[in-house]
C-alpha cells in the first residue's frame, strides 16, 4: 500500500490591521532623521578641550598624532563613529593647513596627524 504524504497547510497572510484599529506609524524621512541630530547636537554638553583626546601616535606611520574623540562623541550624539571623525577633520583641516598635512581617517573613527 502506498502512503500518503500529508497535505500541507498554507499560511494566511497577516492583515494589515489584523483587525486593529490603530494606525500604524509612518517610518521617518531623511529631514527628520536630521532634524533630530541637529537637535540632540545643540543640546549636547559643550565639548571641551579635556574631550579632544588629543595623544602621540602609538606608531610612526599613524602620523605624529592620533585623536579618539569621534569616537566617544559618535557615541553620545548616536552617529557613525567613522562620519563623526570625517566631520572634525573637514572643520579642523582649514587651521591645520600651514602647519601639517591633511589629518587622515582610520579604522573605526580614529584622526591621525
């Protein structure tokens, strides 16, 4: 005799609303995401020279200096560390420019001079 095989259940797809009356929340637009950072950064403490975190290159070819604070800011205004360390060195590149070359972008957020 041969056997069967059972048949298989289709699953129902889930209504939208599955009879809830609540609207469903609308995701957010690149504005308003924005419009959030730039508040959460106005509020933020001030960052202050104790925050540069500012120390000698670990080795020669990180450069002369290396900076870690993208790293610790990124985290408290909820950014990409690797884009935070982008925007210090697109602000401080003007002040540095008689003085030594363009600072560089490494690893996770770190700015080497």
């Amino acid at each position: 005799a041969k056997l069967e095989k059972p048949k298989k259940k289709k699953k129902k797809k889930k209504n939208q609303n599955d009879g809830d009356d609540e609207p469903k929340e609308a995701a957010m637009n690149d504005e308003e995401k924005q419009a959030i950072a730039d508040a959460a950064a106005a509020e933020a403490k001030p960052f202050t020279i104790a925050d540069t975190m500012v120390t000698l290159a670990t080795r020669a070819d990180f450069g002369d200096y290396q900076v870690n604070a993208a790293m610790g800011l990124a985290k408290s205004l909820g950014m990409n560390p690797r884009e935070c360390a982008s925007k210090i060195a697109d602000k401080i590149k003007p002040k540095l420019e008689d003085c030594m070359e363009e600072p560089e972008i490494a690893g996770p957020g770190f700015i080497n001079l």
